[in-house]
C-alpha cells in the first residue's frame, strides 16, 4: 500500500507540473521519436509477449516539445501494453495531416464502451472491468496536460475490429 501511495503522489506531483509548466516548442522530428519511443518499450512489449511496431514515414518535423510529447506518448504506450493480451500487436503510427502531425496508438486490448470513451482521460478513472491492472488512474490525464500546454490535443476511439486507437 505504501508503494502504491508513492506512486499515485508522484502522478500527482507529474500532473501539477504539467498543468503549470510552459512548453518548450522546438522545430521536432516527430516520427523520429516516435520510433525512439518504441524502440524504448520493446522490451516491455518482449515480456507482455505483445507485438510492438512503429509504421510510417522515417521522417515528419513539425513544432512540439520534445520532452512533453514523449511523456506523454509513453502513457500512452503503458496503458496500450497494459491491455493487450498476449499475441495481439500494438502499432503505432505518424503522419502528416495537413498543417499538423497525428500520432496514433492502436492496440489490440478489449477496447472501451461509449460511455467508458467519455470518461477515459479524467482524473482518476479507471473501467470498472480494469481495475485489477495497476495504475493510478492519472497517467492519461497528465498526457492530456502536457500535450494541450504545447497546443495539441488527445483523442479515443474504438480500433476496429477491437481495442483502443488513441491519437
């Protein structure tokens, strides 16, 4: 129980920081630490026994800061590794969409409701049916902060034929 408080006060202390801490925007190669990113959870996805990939272009530069969107995609990444059962894959992607830059997490997990889409993301909740899976329920919430202080913004659909795409 004890480890368990130090790590909800620690994403506590994350999150106030990211609510009030300004970002950093620099001229960012965005597909380059996409792939950084994966490359870092391989082997976390190795022993989930989950398939781990980045696809598309090598490279997409665009405003960002570096550090906030990588916080804020490994969150993403946790939660994508959390929930995808063994032998389904967790992809994530770049692309250019315009004036701006999508990146996009799709895992093969159990997915959520339409009502567990409108909740996903504020502050401590959880899906009843994920509660025995670790977590404080803020790792989503301080990914919203972080990107929405650099001006981006964070989405939840269902990934067709299941799971989660998150862009």
């Amino acid at each position: 129980e004890g480890k368990r408080l130090a790590r909800v006060l620690d994403d506590l202390l994350d999150l106030a920081l990211a609510e009030h801490t300004a970002a950093d925007l620099r001229l960012t190669d965005i597909a380059e630490l996409a792939a950084d990113r994966v490359d870092a959870w391989l082997p976390v996805a190795g022993r989930e026994e989950v398939g781990l990939a980045y696809t598309g272009p090598s490279a997409i530069t665009g405003w960002a800061d570096p550090v906030a969107l990588s916080s804020a995609l490994d969150a993403v990444v946790d939660n994508a590794l959390k929930f995808t059962p063994q032998g389904s894959q967790v992809e994530v992607s770049a692309r250019a969409d315009g004036e701006t830059i999508a990146l996009t997490v799709a895992d093969g997990g159990p997915g959520l409701t339409e009502d567990e889409l409108a909740r996903i993301g504020d502050r401590f909740w959880r899906s009843n049916r994920h509660q025995n899976v670790s977590g404080s329920g803020l790792g989503l919430s301080i990914s919203r902060a972080l990107l929405t202080a650099g001006g981006a913004t964070i989405t939840y659909a269902p990934n067709e034929p299941r799971g989660l795409c998150v862009t």
